[in-house]
C-alpha cells in the first residue's frame, strides 16, 4: 500500500477596493497531480490523481457604518467528481 504523489499548482489573489464601499476578493486555484502506486487514500480529493481546481469570489458592500452586505461565489472540480458550486449572499448589521 505504497504510493508518490507529485504535485505542482498555481493560485492567484486579487483584491480590489473601490470608493471605500466596495471590496472584491477572488482567488483562482489550479493544481496537478501525479500519482503512482498503490490506490491507498485514493479516497481524499486531494489525493487523487489529475486536475484540480478551486475558486472563489466575494463581494463586499459596506450600506453604512453599521451595516454590509456580502456576496459570494465559489467551487471546486476534482477528479471523478462533478464540479460543486456554492453561493451565498449575507447581510449583517452590527450594533
């Protein structure tokens, strides 16, 4: 039950303010691996073989002093998975 795994990736980072109100953040991921071996811990994503890719983008608006809204969106791609999606949107008001 042995195996190498190789792996090499790329992220990038962005962030953005805009008039004091605005912040987008998004980060882009993208990783290769190479496995050889035995198929032990096959069952972690992170462990597989192939591509992987994650993202994720969040929109922040500040109302107010007191309150922001945020809106986000992200995912992943693993191999011998379909890709996920998620979306949230938040409003939050602190007192």
């Amino acid at each position: 039950s042995t195996y190498s795994m190789k792996s090499a990736g790329l992220t990038e980072t962005l962030t953005f303010f805009f008039q004091r109100k605005y912040r987008l953040f998004s980060q882009v991921e993208y990783r290769n691996n190479r496995r050889e071996g035995s198929d032990f811990l096959s069952f972690l994503p992170d462990k597989r073989n192939g591509n992987i890719f994650r993202w994720n983008t969040r929109l922040n608006y500040q109302l107010n002093s007191f309150t922001t809204a945020t809106l986000e969106y992200g995912g992943n791609n693993y191999p011998l998975q379909k890709s996920v999606h998620k979306m949230k949107m938040e409003f939050r008001a602190e007192f």
